[in-house]
C-alpha cells in the first residue's frame, strides 16, 4: 500500500532545500515517477523548507542571500505564492555590557505540537532558539534559552571553524506533552538539551556521549551532536549521530549508548543525518561519511551506502543496491535525509554533489529521481492537502 492510498491524501513530494534555491519533487501514487518543479528564489541559500503537517497546506522556507542576509518566506497555498515574515527571528537588543548578538541564518524549522496549530520553532546561526505563535509570521527570542544563566558556557556566537558555524538544530518536541522538547547544538561547543516546562529552563544531557577533540572524553557540555532524532510512537527513544558517533538513549535513564561501535570498522559510524521507520523504534538508516584525521566529508573509499539497523543498533546492514560503485565523493548533510509513511516506507537523500536519490523498499534498492541540482541541504518528505 502506498502513501497515497494509506492515507486518503494527496501523492508525498520531496522538498528541496538548495545552496541556489529550493525545488519540488512530486511523486505518482505508486512513488515510482517524479516530476522536478523549480527552482524557487533561485540564488538563495535555502537551508530549510518544511511544510506544516497539521494543515498540508503552510510551508516555511529558511533562506538567505549573500548581501542581504537571513529572511524566513511563508506561503498558504502549497508553495504558489510567498510572502516573507514581517518579523522574523532576531535576538534581542544587547544591553549595556553584554555582547551582541545577530542571526546569521534560520537553520531548522520545527513545526509545533498538535495541540498548539500556530506554533513554530525554529533554530539559528549562532546558537538562538526562537517561537512563532502565529503561523510562522512574527518570531519571538526564547528567553529561557537564549539568555539561560549558562547560555555563554554552551555557545560560542562566532565561527570556531566548522563548515556550518555554530548552530541549534534537531528541535524536538515530544508528542505526548508540548512543553517537552530537546534541541541539539553543533560547532564542538554544547550537546542535546532538554527542556519540560517549555523552554523555561534547560538542562544538559550528553551522559554517555563522547568528544574525542576535548581533553576529558565525557563532559557535560561540550559535544558536536550532527542529528537527534525522537521515535514518534516511542517518545522515551532518542537517536543521535553524531561528531564521535552513533547513539541512542532510552528515557528516563537519560544515558546515551554507542551504537555504532557495531558498524562495519572500515566504514565506522561518522556521518550527519540519521532518519527513524516512522512505525518501528528499532529500525534506523543512516548514512556514513569518512571521518578520518582530514575529515574528508566524502563516502568512506568512494563507495557511498546507507547503513540499516533492525534491532537498536545491535547489527547494521548495508544498503547500496543501485547507488554508485566507486568514484562517487559525496556526502549527505544533517537534514538530506528523509522519510515518507508509505508502506513499504521510502528513504530519500540528498548530496553535496546535487543529487537526489530515492527507495520505495525501505533501502533495499536505491533510483536517482534528480541530478544536477545544486549543493543539497536539507530533504523533508511531505503530503500535501488535497
């Protein structure tokens, strides 16, 4: 049974967020033929575009230009019209003494909990969590956050060297209480966080988690998480690939386990993205890169594929029927990596070389659906209203 006809709705597209512009990738019923439409604001930096599944119908872009800067475009009608925010994410202004701070891009966008139908959440670069209570048209500093007592100690507000900058990422939300969430954030200066009175206060939570580049290994702040990932119908599992690994923790224990230890050794468990089976806690892709001294951020020997674990990361398989042999020197970034429902469920990534590859059988065989594209940031499976 496809998506489609699972769900009663309209055939799932592929959002396509673009170093030069977003683009659509629209499927069939049977996920078999896509149709490429685009590129929207063609030029733009886009380092996300989500449509809001509480209505099929809102989509929020996370763009930015070269001279003009950070901006956030919204649209009501699937995409055939835009309007940008009048008031999008901006720290508050600096008070005497204190060092000022200014978004540099809107990184990831997390639409609201079920219960709140108008609020967004979004992340940014330097670390900034902000809150939309309305659509996604007005954005608001989240205080608990960013002025946290320790905020100075888990960020660094400037660029330590890393390709992306310091940014916060993974916003989680927990399904069963929407004060409940996690964030994530990189650049090798803070960790996962988590927060239960709706981003009042904050709380680290890294036990367990290595960083091999600090002098103590297991510190409480410190870490360069790449992508957290909380299981819908099992809000207690959390996975995480990250900087030193492949993790998952179960709540409350609060303890993360290293997983990828159980990786091929050649291949190793380094990468960015990490995507759940929307049904099934226990089944995991992710797709590795090389991790060596260099950092090469390529697949490991030029052979890329996708690693799958049906059993919390007990064993991992590997998943390269169709995809390149040798010669292929791309990787995936934190958010090219997505799900549909379908059932079977359909993986689909992107690649820093402009290519976007997608499986309708969980991973078993893989089928270029574009190539050519620009450099690719970010994949979001989506279904729109009909």
């Amino acid at each position: 049974m496809t998506l489609a006809a699972r769900s009663g709705a309209g055939c799932p597209a592929i959002l396509v967020a673009t170093r030069k512009g977003a683009f659509f990738l629209d499927a069939d019923a049977s996920r078999r033929r896509w149709d490429l439409r685009g590129p929207e604001f063609l030029g733009h930096i886009v380092n996300h575009l989500v449509l809001d599944p509480r209505d099929g119908r809102t989509l929020l872009m996370a763009a930015r230009t070269g001279h003009l800067g950070p901006t956030l475009l919204r649209s009501t009608d699937r995409g055939a019209s835009w309007k940008e925010a009048p008031k999008p994410p901006a720290f508050r202004k600096a008070e005497d003494g204190e060092r000022p701070r200014a978004v540099d891009a809107v990184f990831w966008l997390e639409p609201g909990h079920l219960s709140e139908p108008r609020v967004w959440w979004a992340g940014t670069s330097p670390e900034g969590l902000f809150r939309s209570e309305d659509g996604g048209e007005t954005w608001a500093p989240v205080a608990g956050f960013n002025d946290h007592p320790r905020n100075a100690e888990w960020t660094r507000q400037e660029n330590p060297g890393t390709p992306d900058g310091p940014i916060l990422h993974s916003i989680t939300l927990d399904p069963r209480n929407p004060r409940h969430l996690y964030v994530a954030l990189s650049g090798a200066c803070g960790g996962v966080f988590e927060s239960v009175d709706g981003g009042g206060d904050w709380t680290p939570l890294n036990a367990g988690c290595r960083a091999d580049f600090l002098p103590d290994p297991y510190p409480e702040v410190g870490h360069d998480p790449h992508c957290v990932r909380l299981h819908p119908l099992a809000p207690d599992v959390l996975y995480q690939q990250n900087h030193c690994g492949i993790y998952r923790m179960e709540r409350p224990e609060g303890r993360w386990v290293r997983i990828g230890e159980n990786m091929p050794p050649e291949v190793g468990d380094i990468g960015f993205p990490i995507v759940l089976h929307p049904r099934d806690p226990q089944i995991a892709w992710v797709f590795p890169m090389d991790g060596t001294e260099v950092w090469p951020r390529t697949s490991p020997a030029g052979r890329p594929a996708v690693y799958r674990t049906r059993d919390s990361g007990r064993t991992w398989e590997r998943l390269d029927g169709g995809l390149p042999q040798r010669h292929a020197w791309y990787t995936v970034k934190r958010q090219g990596m997505t799900a549909d429902t379908g059932d079977p469920v359909g993986i689909y990534f992107g690649t820093t070389s402009g290519e976007v590859w997608a499986s309708t059988d969980e991973g078993a065989s893989w089928t270029c659906i574009a190539r050519h594209l620009p450099e690719i940031y970010a994949l979001e499976a989506a279904e729109f209203a009909p």
